[in-house]
C-alpha cells in the first residue's frame, strides 16, 4: 500500500501568516489522485483539495495544492482564524485509500 | 446531500457493532458509500466501500472477514457491521460519499463514536 508521511507534525504560525504543509508518498501516485481534507476538533473532515490542485466547492481561494509524483503541497496563503485545524492528505489512485498521519496547524 | 449517521454505542469485547448512514438530498444508487474510522487523537483509516447498485463490497485487508457494508436502498441507507470487536476499535466510523467516480469523499456522515469496553 501506499505510505503518505506528512510534515512538519505540527506548525505554528500567527494569522496572516502562510503556511506549508507536505505530503510525500512511498511511491508515485497515480494519475495524479491526491486530496487534501482539513478538520476541526469533533467534527467530519471536510474536502479541500481534489485531483492534486482543484479546489472543493466553496473552498477560498487563499488554499491551493501542488506537487506531483510522491511529494505534494497544501499552501494556504494567508492564515484566518478558522484555519486553525488538523489537516491530512488522501491518495486514492491505488487500492488500499490511504491517509497521511496529518499536519497540526496551530496558533503561535 | 446529508448523511446522518446511527448513535454512539458502547460494546463489549468479542460483540459486534452495526452503524446506519442514512443518506439523502441526492440519488442513493448513484454514489458508492465509503467507511472510513478515527481512533481517539489519530488519523483517518479507510475500511472499505460499497456499491449501492447491486451491492458489491470492497475492504480493507486489515479489515477481511470482519467488517460487512451492505445497503438498503428502499430507504437509502448503508451500513457498516464489525464483528470480533477488540478495544483498538474503539474509533468515530465515519460514511463518505464519493464526489463522482473518484474516491475521494466530498460529503460525511457526522460520526458515531464506537466504544470497546469490558
């Protein structure tokens, strides 16, 4: 199965700032199927990012992803207060669907 | 869409577990139905996935032989049945439905906590 590591574990910004987070795969994702999905304590995960870098509907434009092959990026440009959450890559180009360990994203 | 999910249960080792997804807002047939699960302070791991129409199933390796996903399409609803429960089960199951013929999960029940205890 694919292994997706993400890191750092945990990043500490302030609002306004831009944040990094990585998502590299044991092996090369096919077709390029990579997801990002962000989640708040006690709630579902919520879809981000599909297909490498097409935003989900009603996602802002300030979260973009990019990458190909094993390494991936979720990029959120500028930091507002709802973005402080847990965030976790998802490959689904080969059976089993697999989830990185995710990317806390804290506040500084 | 909503995908409303069954109550919390608490189980004893060795018991058996059945969650309901009720789904609707969209055409149940036309969207497979995923599980995924999150143990307390831990990521998400996928456990398998169904096809509404005719009702074929997928699993997870780790999860062969004791997770059953079956579906009830009079009344849109899936649901999830793991047997053998250990304490490392302990977990929030989660259905997702697929955005279209992709899997990746655009849409998310709100979760039933699971609870493994002697």
């Amino acid at each position: 199965e694919i292994v997706l590591t993400q890191s750092p574990g945990t990043l500490s910004l302030s609002p306004g700032e831009r944040a990094t987070l990585s998502c590299r795969a044991s092996q090369s994702v096919s077709s390029s199927y990579l997801a990002w999905y962000q989640q708040t304590p006690g709630q579902a995960p919520r879809l981000l990012i599909y297909d490498v870098f097409s935003r989900a509907t009603g996602i802002p434009d300030r979260f973009s992803g990019s990458g190909s092959g094993t390494d991936f990026t979720l990029t959120i440009s500028r930091l507002e207060p709802e973005d402080f959450a847990v965030y976790y890559c998802q490959q689904y180009g080969t059976s089993p669907l697999t989830f990185g360990g995710g990317t806390k994203v804290e506040i500084k | 869409v909503h995908l409303v999910q069954s109550g919390a249960e608490v189980k004893k080792p060795g018991a058996s577990v059945k969650v309901s997804c009720k789904a609707s807002g969209y055409n149940f047939i036309g969207y497979y139905m995923h599980w995924v699960r999150q143990a307390p302070g831990q990521g998400l791991e996928w456990m398998g996935w169904i096809n509404p129409i005719g009702g074929g199933t997928n699993y997870a390796q780790k999860f062969q032989g004791r997770v059953t996903l079956t579906r009830d399409t009079s009344t849109s609803t899936a649901y999830m049945e793991l047997t053998g429960l250990k304490y490392d089960d302990t977990a929030v199951y989660y259905c997702a439905r697929v955005r279209g013929g992709l899997p990746f999960f655009e849409y998310w029940g709100q979760g039933t906590l699971v609870t493994v205890s002697s």
